[in-house]
C-alpha cells in the first residue's frame, strides 16, 4: 500500500474543500483553521458542540489507551483489519474514514496492517473524533494519519469523497456517512455481541441483559444495504484489578454502573472477560 496524504478535508462551516497551507487549512471563503502542535486539526466549530468537552474525557482516554495497548482487544482490531482489506478494490485509491476513532488505536492497526500488505493502492486516513482529548492521544500514536476533531452528523470532509467508514463502538450517524461516501461506498460497524463483557455487567449490575445490536432494517429505505455480518468471540483470560479498572472506566458502564456497582468492580482481582463482538458491512447504495 502506498500512504497518501488526505486531501478531502471540507470547511465545516461552508463546506468548501479545504487547503493546507504550512500550518493551517483555508479554504475557498476565507475561514482558516489551525494545526495543532500535536498534529490534529479541529473542525468542530462552537455552534455544533453540546457541552464545553464533549467526547471521552483525557481520563477515559488514557484508560483506553493503556487497556488496548496491553492486546486485550488485538482478535478485535486484527478481524477489523481484514475486514477492510477486504472492501478494497485492487489498484483503485481508496480513502479511509474513521467515524469516532477515538485515541486511534483500531485505525493505527489497520494503517499498518495495510503498510504490510502487496497491494499496489493508494491510501488516505482521516480519523474522526469529537473528543479533542482523544484527537490530540490519536495524533501522538500515528503522525501520518489524518486526526481531526470534528462530529459524525457533520462530517467534516467533502461529499461523496470517501470509501469506507469505519465505525468502531462508536456513534453512528447514517445521514452523515451518506453524504461524504461515494456510490458503492462502504460502512464497517463494529458493536458489542449479546455476551460482551457479560462477566464485568454481572458485578456492576443487578439485572444483566444481553446487547442486541440495533436493527438497521430501516436503512433499507435511506440508502443502505446490509451485505454481510460476522461475530467474533473469545476470552481475555485473566486480568488483574488495574485492567478491570481501566476497562471499565474505558466503556460507557462507568457512568451506567452508579457508584455501587464501581465499588462492587473494584472489589475484584482478577477476571476473565468474553469479548463478544458483532461486525456489519453497508453500503451505501
């Protein structure tokens, strides 16, 4: 694979296609936006936040960061990478979005994955995070990747521009993958399977129910067509209380569990957690 730069970045406020200049993106209009000193640009302007810090805070992030990095999840992401080599068409540029990538950790895997294959394509990355926490973490892991702070019901890139989104455990928005995917263009849902985590619910919760992924039969009628949906299954084998409590501050069952159940997690020592994960392919008709 041949790493290119992204070159489908869009004023979030115009929609106008944007430049890079030196340290800065400016688009036709005038409207200019920085480059961090860590790299990333943000492209999520004041009126389309809904609080002050939205997304992961830097301590989620930085219990992401460390649980991942210790290879609990590396089934999850490998199956991910293939999954997307997968989608490729050979000798065809293909342009990656990340649709709530987080402090980068999937999609770092899947641009190496992808640096480590025969294939002679042309390849750009756009992680997309509304957390500027995570952005700024995402930007340290992989500096040839493009990191933006930005929303998923706007996606801040140029219409029908991009192949395949990826969206892992994250926030899904079809209206806005609609608009910047290409006709054919592909959608790759990560969510949790009816027994993920089920170990760790069972010590937080008093009622554990198994996660159903969301029906997405509706989508029939936006756009979008089911292609194919795969599980992938294992156990972590035993982890020890400091990755419990990392993995638990990392999903949203730190804030569902109330203190009680936190309490009741912090009580263990050791653990051996399912991951119970369900993969989808859309496209986008």
């Amino acid at each position: 694979m041949n790493i290119i730069q992204a070159l489908n970045l869009a004023c979030p406020i115009d929609g106008d296609s944007l430049e890079c200049r030196e340290k800065q993106f400016v688009c036709g209009n005038g409207h200019v936006f920085d480059i961090a000193r860590q790299g990333y640009v943000n492209l999520l302007p004041v009126q389309y936040k809904r609080s002050k810090h939205p997304g992961d805070s830097k301590a989620m992030v930085s219990a992401r960061a460390e649980y991942l990095n210790a290879g609990h999840y590396e089934p999850v992401a490998r199956k991910l990478a293939e999954t997307a080599f997968a989608q490729i068409d050979a000798d065809k540029e293909t342009s990656f979005m990340d649709a709530g990538c987080g402090e980068g950790y999937y999609f770092d895997y899947l641009f190496n994955y992808l640096k480590g294959t025969n294939a002679c394509n042309d390849v750009s990355f756009v992680g997309l995070d509304i957390s500027k926490a995570a952005i700024a973490a995402a930007a340290k892991r992989n500096r040839q990747i493009t990191w933006v702070v930005g929303t998923n019901r706007r996606p801040p890139l140029i219409s029908a521009s991009v192949d395949i989104v990826l969206c892992v455990f994250g926030f899904q928005s079809f209206q806005g993958f609609h608009k910047i995917l290409k006709a054919g263009g592909r959608v790759i849902l990560v969510e949790p399977g009816p027994q993920h985590l089920k170990e760790l619910r069972e010590i937080i919760y008093t009622d554990v129910r198994k996660n159903v992924p969301p029906d997405l039969s509706h989508l029939e009628g936006e756009g979008f067509s089911l292609l194919d949906r795969q599980s992938l299954q294992y156990t972590t084998g035993l982890i020890d209380c400091g990755q419990i409590k990392k993995l638990l501050m990392m999903t949203p069952h730190f804030y569902r569990a109330g203190r009680q159940g936190r309490e009741s997690a912090a009580q263990v020592t050791k653990l051996d957690v399912t991951v119970d994960v369900v993969f989808r392919i859309l496209e986008r008709e």
